[in-house]
C-alpha cells in the first residue's frame, strides 16, 4: 500500500476538487461520504496521511473528531470550510484541526493540500512527532533548508529533541548516505575535547598509542553534530572557528592539516545571544553557527502532541521490551497533560515505559501514573516515596537501567548487521563499553538527569527517581556527582 489522502465529502464536492487532477498531481485521493465508513477505513489502513473533512457533511463534527482523535492521535485533519466569522473559526481551530478555504480558488486548495501531505510524509520519515504549530514550524523548515548545506543551530530545553532535528536534515540531504557523527562538548573536558574533536597522533601525549581520527575527519563527506555546544571553553571556540572557516583540522600532536568537507548542525540549550553579550561566547563563532535557526519547543508548549507521543512510546516499548499495554484511559491521560514535564520528551519516554512495565492492564489507568506525575504538588513534602519500601525502589530504578541497557545492546547489533552496509551511524570498537560499564552509565545518566530537572535539588531528585534521598547520597558519591 502507499500513502494517501481520504476525503470525507459529498459526490460534488469530491468531484469538483479532485476528479479531474491537474497536471504534476500524483497524490491519491479516496473518497468516502458518511463518518462510519470514514472510522471503518482509518480502522483497517494505516497508510492515510490525511484527512479532508467537508464541514457540512457531519453535523456533530466536534464528536467526530474526538472520536477521530483517539483512533489515530497522530493523523492530520483538515478541515474543508467556507469563509466564517473570526468566533466560529476560533471555535472551530479548538478542535485540533487545520482549516481549508473551501471558497478559495481551486489550485490554491490543492496546493494547501498537497502542503500538509508531503509534510506529514516528512514527518514520518524523520520521527519528529506531533501535530503542533510549532511542530509544524519545524517541520516545514527541515523540508526547506535539509536539501541545502548551509549550517544550522538548533536551540531548545533538554530532552526537547534537538538531535533528532539534526538527523532529520542529515536524512533529507545528499549526505544522508554518508556518516552522521555526533558528540556531546559539553560532557568532555577540554583537553579531551580537542582530541575528539580533531584527532591525535600517536604519542602526541600519554595513552596516545596510536593515530586517531577526530569528529570532523570521521565525518568526512558527511554531517558532523555539536551537542551543548555552548559549553565550549574560549579556547575551543577559537579552535573551531578556525576550522570552520578554513575547513581544515590539524591533529593534536600534528603539523600538517587535513582538509575536511563536513555539514555541521550545532545545538544548544542556552540562549548564545545572551552569552555573546556576556562574553561568554564568541560573536564571529555564534553568526557562523547561526546561519539557520531551529528552535525546538518544551513540552509544555505543545501539549496537544502529548497524546500522540504516548502512543507512540507505548509501541515503542512494546516492540522493544515485549510490553502488552497498547491505551491509555482518559483519566490517566489527563493526569499527564496536566504535569509540567521538566524533563520534556525524554522524560515522558522514560515514565511512560515505566508504567508499561509495570502495568498489570492492557490498559493504562490513572493507578499507573508515578505520583510525581499524577501530583506533583504533594511529592516534594515527602522525603521519600511512603508508598514503596527502599528496596522496592532501588530495584525501580534498576529495572529502568536494566532496559536502557537491553536498549543499547539491541541498538548495537544493529549495527554490526548492517556494518557493510551506508551507515548514518560511527561506532568505533576502542569505544564500545561493557555491559556492566554500560549498566552503570545508564544509572548515572538517569541520576543526573533528575538532578537536572529539579535545579540541583536532590529531595526533589531522590523523589522523581522513586529513591529514598540516602540512596541518592550514596549514589553520588560512588559515580562522582556530588
């Protein structure tokens, strides 16, 4: 099967709009005249991407659409209207759909059409979830500038999806066939970072017991990515300025430069325009970075994809950890629309596998919602969790390690499977970790994640991870983070 658009309309209106398809029109367009036949198809096909709905068709539209929205959470609809008052269009926006000027001239509503369909395509392809304005934003952006090789800086909170942009404009590009590199600037102190980034030579210092490529090199032909990219030292910032400019890296150690043909896509959770007037980040470096800004929303601003990404996780962890829980209740949907998600994307895909886990319903229902999430209000007064004892909890948090870790080992075969084949993907073995190091990294990454969300606060902390607070301590202090 491949994808199309379904049309809920009367026979004249279908007729008039697409019956007769101008020239270039190879979208397919089917038609359906009452509600049930149109729940009947998206029922039993998956391959729709959009929905035209024709207003007059349906008198209780706002039913349909409810009913339409937990079907498929994720579908596009559009609403096909004539000219309407500033009220009734607001009121008819609420119902979480984009509207068509049916009273426009027919070519501009095929286009419109056209437009949100090759859109819902791309978001497809590339994994970005959600049917948010700002979400659309992004979208359309990667499709207008991914094909071209100007830089891009992504900006946005933790979690918020700011990689998963970059690889999105690395897959609609010319290089989507040549290695996708990424590294993290700010988990690296300098002097490891310069080697990372641009390589070593072998005894260029101790340890170096043989030449090793930096990101840019590996990335040749390819697009490089620069996480947290604002945590650069003066020092750095003017070592990659260099090399952006020249296209030229010069190995630690080295004396001659290696020309280097990279897309770079720098991302940020801080706003470098504040930093530039600070002096914390170089002027010339920020405009280089910034030729195209991207700017990925938090959570809570866009809390109509919620719905979509609960879905989607709970497939994703039944695909991956064998789960049986495919809804979620109303009630337990609410409760997560009405938390703040410090932790934005990231942090909802880490409870929502958790409370697939350990369901005991095909179901989620509000019982299953941790209760920091489900009252985040009452969680900081309690110390710990009354509800669990701590050995219960440590073995919570455990189990989440243990799945983080079933997670990357899957990811990593994969890898090795489809090593003959192009990779998106640079893996090197004298990086490849044990299972045990692996497992304990997880841990560390969960506890400073939470410790993120909450500003340093480490009751608050101990709580989001279901630990007593002197578990944490003891934590800290073994991995460093205290």
């Amino acid at each position: 099967m491949s994808a199309y658009v379904l049309a809920l309309t009367t026979a004249p209106t279908f007729a008039s709009l697409f019956e007769t398809r101008p020239p270039g029109w190879d979208v397919e367009v089917r038609h359906v005249q009452s509600p049930g036949d149109t729940l009947s198809a998206l029922d039993t096909d998956e391959d729709c991407r959009l929905l035209v709905v024709e207003r007059e068709v349906e008198p209780q539209l706002p039913l349909l659409i409810q009913r339409l929205r937990r079907a498929r959470p994720g579908l596009e609809i559009a609403l096909l209207t004539p000219a309407v008052s500033d009220g009734v269009r607001a009121e008819l926006l609420s119902l979480d759909v984009e509207l068509l000027d049916r009273g426009a001239p027919r070519r501009e509503v095929l286009a419109e059409v056209r437009r949100r369909f090759e859109r819902s395509l791309l978001q497809e392809r590339v994994g970005i979830l959600g049917r948010s304005p700002r979400i659309h934003e992004v979208l359309e952006t990667i499709a207008q500038i991914g094909p071209t090789e100007i830089p891009v800086l992504i900006t946005g909170p933790s979690g918020s999806g700011k990689e998963l942009v970059a690889r999105a404009l690395c897959t609609v590009s010319s290089r989507a066939k040549k290695p996708f590199v990424a590294i993290n600037v700010g988990a690296l102190a300098e002097s490891v970072l310069e080697s990372e980034l641009f390589g070593h030579e072998k005894g260029a210092f101790t340890g170096a017991i043989a030449r090793k490529a930096g990101v840019f090199e590996r990335a040749h032909g390819g697009t490089l990515f620069l996480d947290e990219v604002g945590e650069m030292t003066a020092g750095m910032q003017v070592r990659l300025l260099r090399a952006l400019e020249s296209g030229e890296v010069t190995l630690v150690g080295g004396s001659q430069p290696i020309q280097v043909d990279t897309r770079l896509i720098a991302a940020t959770n801080r706003r470098l325009e504040d930093e530039v007037r600070k002096g914390g980040f170089r002027e010339d470096l920020y405009y280089r970075l910034k030729v195209v800004h991207i700017d990925m929303p938090s959570l809570a601003e866009r809390p109509e994809d919620l719905h979509e990404l609960v879905h989607h996780f709970l497939a994703e962890s039944a695909q991956q950890y064998g789960t049986r829980v495919r809804e979620v209740s109303d009630a337990a949907l609410k409760a997560l629309q009405s938390y703040s998600w410090p932790g934005n994307v990231r942090e909802l895909r880490n409870v929502v596998f958790r409370m697939a886990v350990l369901a005991k319903q095909p179901r989620l229902e509000l019982a299953d919602v941790p209760e920091e999430v489900a009252a985040p209000q009452a969680t900081p007064q309690l110390p710990v969790p009354v509800h669990i004892s701590y050995d219960q909890a440590e073995r919570d948090v455990i189990l989440q390690s243990l799945l983080a870790l079933r997670r990357d080992l899957q990811e990593v075969l994969g890898i090795l499977r489809a090593r003959e084949e192009p990779s998106a993907v640079v893996l090197e073995a004298e990086e490849a970790e044990s299972p045990v190091q692996n497992l304990r990294q997880s841990e560390r990454e969960m506890i400073r994640a939470a410790l993120d969300a909450v500003h340093g606060n480490r009751r608050l902390a101990a709580a989001r991870l279901g630990i007593a607070e002197r578990t944490l301590y003891r934590k800290l202090k073994e991995y460093g983070l205290s």
